[in-house]
C-alpha cells in the first residue's frame, strides 16, 4: 500500500509545479483532503469546523445528500454539451424569479468573469468609457477590477492605484476609485465625471463593511440622474444575504447584480443578470453588430452546475433556512465578542451574521481606509490561534453556513476563548 503522503510532502511536490506552492487562494502550506457537512480534514488528518466553505458557495455544508443525488443523477446523462440544456433554463427561470433586477440572466464559470462582462455590458449600453469603483471592493481579476482593491500607498481619490503588474496605464485613466459610504464624494465625483460614467460597480456589503443607511439608494439616484448603470456584485450576497440577495434585504435594485458561488451549489457556476433592455446587447440580432457584446464560455450553463445549484436553491425556498443561518451566524458572533470582551481588547465585528470579520479597532469602520487602520496584528494572531484550534477561515471573513452543529458551537467557542487569549498576552506584552 503507498504511504499516504503529509501536508509538507504535498507542498513540496506543489513548489515544483504551481508558482508560490498553490491556486493563490488559500495559505498554500494547508491542503484540504476531504469535507463532509461542516468539517473538513487536511493531508494530516486534523480535523476542523469549516467557516470558509470554499470562500462562499457551500452554504448547505459538504456532500449535501440531495445536491448530491441530484449531481449523480445527470452525471450519466451528460457533463457539458457547449448548447442550450433544459436544466439550465430552469435555473435561469429560478433566478429570474428571485432577483429583483433580473430580467434575464447570462451564464459564465466565474464570478470574475460575471464582473468583467458586467463592466463591459455598462459600457456597450451607455456608449461610455469610465467606470467607478470603490476603494477595497473586490470585482475578480479584470483589470478594471484589480484597481484599488487592496492598495498599499492611499493616494488622493479618484486616482486608481494598479493591485497587479501586466495592466496598461490606458485601463487605469477609465477607472475612478471613490471611498465606501462616503455620499458627499460620489456626488461630487459625478457632478464632474457622470456624463462620461457607464457604470458604478459596488458590493452592497463591501467585503465585510456595510453600507450605510441611505448609500446604496444614493448610488441609485445618482445613477439614474447621469444615466448610469448601476451595478451590484452579488457574486458573495447573492441569495446568502436573501434569497433575493443584498438588493432584497436593502431594498435597492440595481440594473445588473453579478451571481457566483452559491447559484452553481459548489460547481462552477455565475451568472450577469440584469434589467431585459441592458441584457439584449448579448443578442446580436436585436442589437446589431455595432452594439453586440460577444460572450461565451465552453462549461457556462452546463447541466451538471445546473442541477448543483437548482438543489441548493430548492433547499434554501424551505421555511425557515434564512432565520437559521443568520441565528448561526450571530451565535458564532456573540461567541467572539464575549471572548475578546472577557479580555478587554478593543474590537468590532462588522459585516452581517451571515458573513462577518472581527476588526481590532475602536473606531467605526466605513471604509476599507478604516479597516487597513486596524491592528493587523492582533488580527493575525487571532486568525492563527483560531486554525491552530480547529477553525478554518479566511483571514479576512467568516463564513456562517446551515451545517453547523452544536459540537461545531463548542468547538468554536473554545478557540475564540483560546485566541482572545492570546490576543491579551499580546497586548500585555505590548506587541503590536
């Protein structure tokens, strides 16, 4: 029998073949073996309560055993058939339905992609070139989307600071970057721009921020006084917030949300949705080839994510799905805030019970200025002493999901005590 092989054996052979060791997602020293409802296990064996859940789509946990039935039932009928499949209007009828602003959809394979074409779609549709964005938000790996996404030198909006080496300098003079939640500066930035602006692309909750009371209806009124498009990227929120998503839960329709991660129920899946007057320039013949944005995808709308996502949707419709998750998000909330509290260390914990991060800051946090403000830190020991003790999450999000048992609460609330700890000793030592 070969000898089964360690996370460091793994590591090794992935340093020969992947550039820095890994997909760039994830610490790549850390390689996932298996998952089953809300655990998951490592090359190593040890054992962990999953708040990452794939960065999102696995809401239901692991191996759901009806979105697994449903995968094993088509897998015999067909993988992918680069043409039209009855699964995947179904699909896109479901979505259609639960979406404010969705008329009619398009299906890609991620969610990046759903926000590259979203960007393109503003501009085939206005005629117009600049696009605005928000300092921090994060739209995938466009060149558009990689201006200001995590910039380390702050420079005076609206300029864009490039995240990545390999974008033109023409891409970076189209973007204008605005701070989150800051209403005087977008208003004054389209008093001067807005007659050149296709589009306004935004996260209704910015990574972890919410937005303000008032500020995604100003981006909407704003946008329908320069004739903008206004764009909600829901590749996160999209039916987690809701299952109308964040244009649900804040009573704000867009005129296009990006879909991913949970619409594809853990496979490959995202979509553009938006209003049918925007979404007709992917039909060539309605619009003529002047106007027409090209757009397909070998695996986009394949029968196999169809049916993935078509069972994760049914399951969510059940009474009672939403209550649960938002109850097992703010257990999971009260849990770390009671933990750091016991230990006098100054913390907010923003975000949503379904989607939140702990910020070591005594200040209110706005924007993403805000956050890189924060004590990094005390965060990162946190975050450590977190995964050391059977937690496994970003560095930057936690991720609540249906699975979660009553083993996985007392899990948790020993290594948020644990990591509080920590956190303390470090602050008595006066590291920082």
């Amino acid at each position: 029998m070969p000898r089964h092989l360690s996370q460091s054996d793994w590591g090794q052979r992935a340093r020969a073949v992947l550039p820095g060791g890994g997909f760039g997602n994830f610490d790549p020293s850390v390689f996932i073996r298996e998952g089953r409802g809300s655990r998951v296990w490592d090359e190593d064996g040890k054992e962990y309560v999953d708040l990452l859940i794939g960065s999102g789509p696995m809401l239901l946990g692991h191996g759901h055993p009806e979105v697994l039935e449903a995968v094993a039932e088509q897998l015999p009928k067909g993988m992918t058939f680069f043409a039209n499949n009855a699964r995947a209007v179904e699909l896109a009828e479901e979505i259609c339905a639960a979406v404010p602003c969705a008329d009619q959809i398009r299906y890609v394979s991620s969610g990046g992609e759903a926000d590259m074409y979203a960007i393109r779609l503003a501009r085939a549709f206005t005629g117009r070139d600049k696009i605005v964005k928000f300092e921090g938000g994060y739209h995938g790996m466009s060149a558009e989307a990689q201006m200001s996404l995590a910039p380390s030198r702050m420079v005076n909006f609206p300029q864009a600071v490039p995240d990545s080496a390999g974008i033109p300098a023409s891409v970076q003079a189209e973007m204008l970057i605005a701070p989150f939640n800051d209403p005087d500066y977008i208003r004054s930035l389209l008093a001067e721009h807005g007659n050149q602006v296709a589009g306004i692309i935004v996260e209704p909750l910015q990574r972890i921020i919410p937005p303000e009371p008032g500020f995604l209806q100003l981006l909407r009124d704003e946008a329908d006084k320069y004739g903008i498009v206004l764009i909600f990227d829901e590749v996160v929120t999209g039916f987690r917030f809701a299952y109308g998503g964040a244009q649900e839960l804040y009573g704000v329709t867009p005129d296009i949300a990006t879909l991913g991660k949970i619409i594809g129920g853990g496979c490959p899946l995202a979509a553009i949705a938006g209003r049918a007057e925007i979404m007709t320039h992917f039909d060539k013949p309605a619009v003529g080839p002047e106007k027409w944005l090209m757009q397909l995808g070998t695996l986009s709308g394949n029968p196999v994510d169809a049916v993935a996502g078509l069972k994760t949707m049914e399951v969510l419709r059940r009474p009672g799905q939403y209550d649960r998750l938002r109850a097992n998000g703010q257990r999971l909330m009260d849990m770390a805030s009671a933990a750091l509290t016991r230990q006098g260390i100054a913390h907010r914990i923003i975000g949503d019970p379904t989607l939140f991060e702990i910020v070591f800051t005594e200040a209110k946090v706005r924007d993403y200025r805000d956050v890189v403000r924060a004590d990094t830190a005390k965060a990162n020991r946190f975050n450590a002493v977190l995964m050391q003790n059977g937690m496994f999450k970003s560095p930057g999000k936690t991720y609540p999901s249906l699975a979660l048992t009553e083993a996985d609460f007392d899990l948790c609330k020993a290594a948020y005590a644990k990591a509080a700890q920590a956190v303390a000793e470090m602050q008595d030592a006066g590291v920082s």
